[in-house]
C-alpha cells in the first residue's frame, strides 16, 4: 500500500517532465489534467469493485490481482511517448490502470487488519495501516523528484515506474507467502454478491470524478464536461440506486444502511474531505502567491500538515483503544477545527511569527495534520465494527470511498469559490502613479485578494470539522461489547 500511496503523489514533481515527452507544450498544459483524473477514476471505480470480490475470493488473492493490475498500469506509464501515436491517451490509461489497481489496496488492508484482529488492537491495526498510506502523501513527491533526478541517465522519470514492476512482485509474493495456512472466511453468501451493482456504483463515481475534476481552473470553475458527464453520473447512481433498493440481497447490506453509526461515519468521512482538500490545494497556493515562496518553499510548507497526518493516524489508533472510538474521533475534528480558526487569522507575514523556537504557521498546519489523522482509526473501526467478516471488503471500500468523494466535491467548490471570490475582492483596482508604481500597487492588491480568500476559506473549513465533530458524536455511538463483536 506503501508503494502504490508512493505513486499516488508521485506526479506532483515530476509531471513536467511527463507532459513534455508526450508532446505537451507549457500552453497547453491543462491538456494534462487526465493524467491525474485517470488515476483517481480508476482508484473510485476499483473500491467497491475489488473490496466486494475480496469478500467472496479472499483478501491475499485480490490484494494480488490488484498489485498485477497495478504493475501493467506502471508499464503502459513508462512506456508512454516512446511512439508517436495516441501518446497522451496510452499515458492516461497507464495511469488510470494504476489507479484501479492501488484503489483496491487501501480498503484491503484496512479489511486485512479488521479480520486479523479484533477488540481494541483492532484499532491500532487500522491506526497503521492509515499511517502508511498517509506516509506515502508525505514521500511520493520527494520520492519521484529523487529517484528522476538519480536516474537521470537510465529513463528519468520512466524508471520510477518501472521500478514499480519488481516492487510490486516482491509485495504480492510477500503477501501470499505470508497468507498460507490462515484461516479463510466464511463464502456462504458468494453466490449472491452484486456484481452489477458494484459495477454501477463504480462506474457511477467514476464518472463523477471526471466531472467534478476542474480541467482549466485558470479560465472557468467547472470542467467543461459538468453537465453531461454530470448527468450521466447521476443517471448510473440512480440505475444503482434503485438496484439497491428493489434487490433482496443487495450489495450494501440494508441493516448497513439502516444503521446510524453507519450514516453518521459516512458523513462526517464526507465532510472530512471537504476540509482536507482545502489544505492540500490551498497551503501551496498560499505559499506561493501570498507567501512569495518557491515551489519548494511552498511543498516545505505543505509537509508540516502532511506529516502530522501519519502520526495523528497512529495516535487515534492508541487513543481509540483507551477512550473510545466516539471521542478519539470528536477529539481530532476539534483540534484541526482548532487549528483552521487559527489559520482563518493569517497575516501576509504569518511566517515570520514563532510560538517558542517554532514558526506558528508550523504548530498550526501539524495540529491540523494530527486532528485529521486521528480521526481515521475510530471511524473505519466504527464501520467495521457494524460488519460481518464476509462484508470487511466492502466496508472498507464505503469508508475510503465517502472521503474520497468529499475530496471531489471539495476540489470541485474550492476551485468554482475561489475564482468567484478573487474576483469580488479584487474588483476593479484604481491604480495611479507611473508603470512601477501601478504594477506595485496591483501587486498588493493581488495579494491582499488572495490572501482575504483563503482566510474565509479556512473559516468555512473549521465549521466542516465542527460539523463532523458534531456528526460523529451523535451517532457513531459507543463500541459493542467484546462478545457481540465476536459475533
């Protein structure tokens, strides 16, 4: 999962390089918008799909399956713009197979370590398993920029996907050695899995994000696919939707749904990715039209939340364990709240205030990183808790899968308000004085709009985590008794 989390954020520092060997020219940069939409349409499109299969063939043989997928995808990416025809396209669909094949990872491990253990270690073991993953948000631009620059000579950035290929052998060989002798689940209900209503639900998100995914942020809020991938999005959810509710044995199971921890983690999952998508897009671009920092400066500044993230996600693991799933999750949605309202007061020089012998800007991102990672063990073992072990599968799918979907409902709102709120700021600037003293003057006045923007910004996104705290607290309820989990 490590790996595959790797090459999730991996093209943040090498996607110039990437576009440049399939063609693309620094105007028609936007043209590259796929590349990263591929990868997570095919990371939505494989959650239900491959956490449901699991369900039925057994995690190590899809944890397998996914891995290989997941290699063919790396190798279609490298081999991109090697021959002149459909060069953006095979890149595209090299990326979009690895996104199908690492989207399956994530709910896996998370149902690999909900079938492993049980009780209060259970907590610690998905508390890992996210500090993992979250690790991989942290090294993956580092990572690609790195291993390009060491390979310069034998491929660039070609062979940091076929390094892929041995890596991911040597994990799916790992996990199925490892595998041998263990009990298997229970498969009395395999016959009866859905097949074409997580093939519905996958395809229907996936078509989501590719619309929601802003494809020229620079010129509109909206990609200009909205409205009629939009519907058709709509119209496969609604196919699923009412598969759902007319089929006797469906893929969510109804006692799933008529659940109120259930609802209320999907929620607040959702909300909470509404607000992480706000750090992730908002930081840098603080950073860099605000801050006047580099690109570097700006991902330096980006990594003091990202590594709070892993070490918030294990903490909530040990904090679940001690003082409940209910308020571990209450308690990291408070403190990134916390951390957001005191963001929304940011100053153009908030870099140079220090807290003590640290830049307060540092203390704020990392507590916010921390509230965020705390908050994933509770909620996923919460879920978990409400299932079965042939449902583990797909119960992690429904976890990952609602923050997911917040996440693209954030970038989607994030990218249509900012633009909308820039321009009200700005207005129409009254400049005066010479060319150097206008430009100045605008200069300011950009900044200042920017600045003005991303502090409401942050504002709205501490009321989503008082809001989710608030979700979580009333309805995820207290854990069930050892003996009733059991059962």
């Amino acid at each position: 999962m490590f790996v595959t989390a790797l090459d999730a954020y991996v093209v943040v520092t090498i996607l110039p390089a990437m576009v440049a060997d399939v063609g693309l020219t620094i105007d028609r940069f936007e043209q590259a918008t796929p590349i990263v939409t591929g990868f997570l349409g095919g990371y939505v499109v494989a959650m239900p799909l491959l956490g449901a299969y699991s369900d039925v063939r057994g995690r190590a043989p899809v944890y397998a399956l996914c891995m290989l997928i997941f290699a063919l995808g790396s190798a279609i990416t490298a081999t991109a713009g090697l021959w002149t025809f459909a060069e953006l396209p095979w890149l595209i669909a090299g990326r979009f197979l690895q996104g199908l094949g690492g989207g399956g990872l994530v709910p896996l491990s998370l149902a690999l370590a909900a079938d492993l253990y049980r009780d209060e270690r259970r907590t610690i073991a998905l508390g890992s398993v996210a500090a993992m993953q979250e690790a991989g948000s942290v090294f993956g631009p580092l990572y690609g920029a790195t291993l390009a620059a060491a390979a310069a000579t034998v491929g660039g950035w070609r062979f940091v996907f076929w390094l892929n290929l041995p890596l991911a052998a040597l994990c799916a060989a790992g996990l199925l050695f490892g595998s041998r002798g263990q009990s298997r689940l229970d498969r009395s209900a395999a016959a009866s899995l859905d097949w074409v209503g997580a093939a519905l639900l996958g395809t229907g998100l996936g078509l989501l994000v590719l619309a929601l995914y802003p494809d020229d942020p620079n010129t509109r809020a909206t990609s200009g696919l909205l409205i009629p991938v939009g519907a058709l999005s709509l119209v496969v959810l609604g196919l699923y939707a009412r598969r759902q509710a007319t089929r006797l044995e469906p893929l969510i199971p109804n006692r799933l749904l008529h659940s109120r921890a259930f609802i209320g983690a999907t929620l607040a999952n959702l909300l909470i990715g509404v607000a992480l998508m706000v750090v992730l897009v908002d930081v840098p671009l603080l950073g860099r039209l605000v801050f006047k920092l580099d690109q570097l400066g700006s991902g330096v500044l980006l990594s003091r939340f990202l590594i709070g993230v892993p070490a918030g996600a294990l903490i909530g693991g040990l904090l679940a364990q001690r003082i409940g799933a209910r308020a571990t999750a209450v308690a990291g949605m408070v403190l990134a709240a916390a951390a957001f309202t005191q963001m929304a007061g940011w100053q153009a020089d908030e870099l140079a205030l220090r807290f003590g012998p640290l830049p307060v800007a540092a203390v704020a991102l990392g507590a916010c990183g921390l509230g965020f990672g705390v908050v994933i063990a509770p909620l996923a073992a919460r879920v978990l808790e409400l299932t079965r072990a042939e449902h583990h599968g797909l119960a992690s799918s429904l976890v990952v899968l609602s923050r997911t979907v917040g996440m693209l409902i954030g970038l989607a709102a994030l990218t249509a308000y900012g633009l909308y709120r820039f321009r009200q700021i700005l207005g129409t600037p009254q400049l005066s004085g010479d060319v150097r003293s206008q430009v100045d003057q605008l200069e300011r006045l950009v900044g200042a709009a920017f600045l003005q923007e991303y502090r409401e910004i942050f504002a709205v996104a501490a009321g989503l985590c008082l809001l989710a705290a608030l979700v979580a607290g009333l309805t995820i309820g207290r854990p069930r008794a050892p003996a009733q989990a059991a059962a």
